[in-house]
C-alpha cells in the first residue's frame, strides 16, 4: 500500500548515464546532492530544497579517499548505507542515488601518498590554500576533482551544498563559474542540533563527554556573533572574544582530565567574495566568521 | 545563388549557449573543434571530419594566453580571423563559429606570470612534465584548462584534436576519460606540407630560408622511422639516426651563416599508453616518436 516513490540505486557509471539520458532528452532538470553518506538532517534538508527546484534528484553516496590525508580517518569514517537509503526513501523526492566505486571514479587509482597519484586533478588557485585548506592542504583539491567527476557523469542542472563548509562552497563556487559548468548553485542553511552543534557524520565518533564539549566551538563563534551585533568591527577584538572563551573551556577539560584534549585549529574571518582575511568588517559586505 | 550553410558566429557564452539549447532538447549530436584560429588544411579536415560524425558542427577560435610562457610568442601570435572565416565557410558544414573574449573564459583574468594566476585550474598528473612538458611546463595546465572550460561551455558529443601534437592528444585523452566528460574524442592525422613540413599556424613567421630547414625534425623522425621499418627495435640506435641527420643540418646551416641557427629541443620515443620513455620497442604496443 505505501506510495512512496521508488529509488533507482546505481552503483556504475554507464548505467546512471544511459538512465540520466531519457531527462536530457525530455528537457527535465535534475537537481544533485553529493554526499559521503551516513546522513544526517543537514543532507536531508539539502535533499529537500533539490526536490523543491527540480522535478529529479540523484543523491550520490560516496566516500571520497582524495580528500582524505594519509594521517586521517578514511577507514572508519562512518558508512551506513541501509540506513542512508532508509533515510532518502522516507524523503519520498528521491529518484535515484548514485553509489560508484572508488576504481571507477579514478581509473588510475588515488594512492594516500599523493607524490603518486595519477590522472586528472582540479584545483582552485588562491582560495584553497587558506583556512581549512592550511591545515589540510590537499583537501580541496580531492573535494574539487571529486566534484567535477560527479558534475560530469549526473550533468544536474542544479546542486546543492550546505553552508556548514563554507569555504568549500566558495570553492565550488569558483569551479562552477570559472570552469563555465552549466549548472546552478544552491547554499543551504547548516543544520544544528538542539544545542547548536553543527550536524555531520563526524560527530558519531564522539563519546558522551566529547559531545557535552563539543559546542565549544560554536559557543566561541556565537561569543564573536554577539560582539559584532553589538557593533564591534575589528578583528582583533572580536576573535579575542572567541579565543578567550575556547581557552577557558580548553582548560576546564584539560584540568577534568577526561581523557581528551580540546584543540582548537583556527578561527577565521573573511571576506565572502576573495577569502582574504579582514582587519575591519564593511557592513554592507559582511564577512565569513567560521572556525 | 549561394547554397552555402551560413555560419552563426558567437562572441559571447551565453548566446552560445541558449543556441546550443535546442539541440540538447532535439538530441543531436554536436561535433567541436578548438583552435586558436590561423586556419590551415590541418584544421580543415578536423572540421571536416566532424561533419562526417555529427548533424551539428561548432569551431571555436581562441589564443587561450594560459599556454603561453611569459617568453613565447602570445602577442604575435598570427590572427587571421576573416581569412579563417572564409576558410569556414569554403567547407560549408560549419554551423557556428565561437569566438570568446579572453575576459569571459578567465573572470579571474589571466596574468602571465603564473604566480599571480587565479581561479580553477586542470592538471593531468604524470604526464604533462615530460616531452614537450619538459621545455614549456605550464603549456599543458593552460591547455588543459581552456579545453575543460570550452567543453563545459560547448557541451559537445564529440571532439576532433589534430595527431600533430602527440602528446597533447593523450593528455587531453586522459582529461576526458578520468573526469568522467561526457564526449567522444577523436584524433585526426597531421596535415603536412607537400616536402613533409606538419602544417602550423606558426609556420607564417618563417623566412624562406627557414622554411627550406623547416624540414629538418621531419627528415630526423622519417630516418629514425626508417629504420624500425628495417627492424631495429633500440632506442638508441634508432634516436642516434635522427640526432646524426639533424646535427648534421644544424652545422649547415651554422656555416652558411644564415642568419638564424636550428636548435633541437628534443626527440622522445614514448609508450603510447603512459608516455614513459622506452628503451626498446615492443612490436604490439608501437611506439610514439615526436620532436
């Protein structure tokens, strides 16, 4: 009796193609949502903004080993595909995900030790070297390749990314414009949970006190938010707020002795347009704070 | 009386486009062939050969400035639009002829000092850097990224690239396939000369006399060619036949005190699957020899 659509679940290239083939014909625009699985709320809510757009949506699925340091954690990120199609089925907008193979997405194979890797590489020249990209230097050249080998083989019309990773989403945003894909942009809010902790498939991996310290971050960003709707517009002072706060709670748990340290990588503030770090926030320009 | 084809001419992305448009919806095939303009017969026949793969015939013409070394010849690169034009239209197949303005394929802008360089960028890894890659190492990024921006902005069935630039041919070879582009690529033989000279469009700045030595790679490769057809196998052996044939024109043309000197930048008898230089040639793999 359920009336749910069904999803068409593709686990190779020829096959999504030859299925994507008939809505190139029809003129039907498709709307994409690439994921890395273990879906939470934040993809969903992607999912249904796609299927608000266009009348098809394709979700891929699929962990991304270019994007993952020798030193990280590609092995066990979290892969829970019964229950990521559980998920989308529920959605009730989904036609098809998109489940490829490592092999087939990189014919030449994509050794962890980059010096070999081989084959065709993306890069976004000024942009992906700051922020994030400092600590991890060869991520957005993994995100980049990964998702111009998507666009080519699901050609959506329009794509959908969430803001949580903003500097990936000003990155792609350069790929599409200045690489001239025919494709629309869309940036969806980041999807929190009760406590202001930004949803992602990373946060399984935290154990009940890690997740209780786990808004820190959140907390030093929302400390700055405050300071700046106050009116407060230079750098310097507004992440001192930020740092003053995460310092202080790094040091509750350090003294706690819980078994974990907090560290915090960096806090950031940008212009939206060039990634540059500011001194002043313009108002009329606004800025990145993330961290 | 004239019952030729009239070319539609472009000189911008968007209305390329929206014309590109209606043959998405009626699904015919569309065939492309990049140049940088100064058309010879050698561009003649790839168009040629398009119109025999698909309904539908576009020619871009653009000096894309990202391949050219701050010391290479980007501003005299010979222009010739309405003699090529004319070309075009000779062969009365052509649908559309693109003509991009160097500002709306690179927003970013294109400074030649490649430091200063911003936006995307396509490299292939472990291919670019050797043959020709060696002498003029960001020729194959700027190509390559130029192609990808074309494609996506063409979105072409099929692509024709002229044999004369091997290496250029697989690497744009693995551009398609590892990226996952939906298009064909097909590689058309090089047009020469009637004495054996591969047309160019550079071949326009040589004097007469140069242009009697002009001949001289191709008198190399054709007795190192000679003698595989006689059996030798050996790199060396074989090589040292063109060095021997060229060294000796080189002190010819020293001596005759002509005014300009032959220099060779390189002879190359790689596999044709990795571009790895051979020691010894395997009979059913082949070879490609290039200078």
């Amino acid at each position: 009796m359920s009336s749910r659509k069904e999803i068409l679940v593709f686990d190779n290239i020829p096959s999504l193609r030859s299925w994507r083939q008939q809505y190139i014909k029809q003129d039907k625009q498709v709307a994409f949502i690439p994921t890395m699985g273990s879906l939470h709320e934040g993809h969903l809510s992607l999912v249904k903004q796609g299927s608000q757009h266009c009348p098809i949506v394709v979700v891929s699925i699929f962990v991304n080993p270019a994007q993952f340091a020798p030193n990280e954690d590609l092995d066990k990120y979290p892969r829970t595909l019964s229950n990521d199609l559980e998920l989308l089925r529920s959605l009730d907008c989904v036609d098809a995900v998109f489940l490829p193979k490592v092999e087939e997405i990189y014919p030449y194979g994509i050794p962890l030790d980059v010096e070999k890797q081989k084959g065709a590489f993306v890069e976004v020249r000024d942009k992906s070297h700051q922020m994030e990209g400092k600590s991890r230097p060869l991520f957005f050249r993994g995100v980049l390749t990964v998702v111009t080998k998507l666009f080519n083989i699901v050609q959506p019309n329009c794509v959908f990314f969430g803001q949580k990773d903003a500097q990936q989403c000003i990155v792609i945003r350069t790929l599409i414009s200045d690489l001239h894909f025919p494709i629309e942009m869309h940036v969806g809010a980041t999807g929190r949970e009760y406590d202001g902790l930004a949803m992602s498939s990373r946060n399984k991996y935290l154990t009940s006190d890690q997740r209780n310290y786990a808004t820190t971050l959140f907390k030093g960003l929302s400390a700055i938010k405050n300071e700046f709707d106050q009116g407060e517009k230079n750098r310097e002072i507004l992440l001192n707020k930020g740092y003053e706060l995460i310092e202080k709670v790094t040091k509750e748990v350090m003294e706690k002795n819980l078994g974990f340290e907090l560290k915090l990588d960096y806090l950031s503030l940008v212009d939206p347009r060039t990634l540059e770090e500011l001194q002043e926030i313009e108002e009329e320009k606004g800025a990145i704070l993330s961290g």
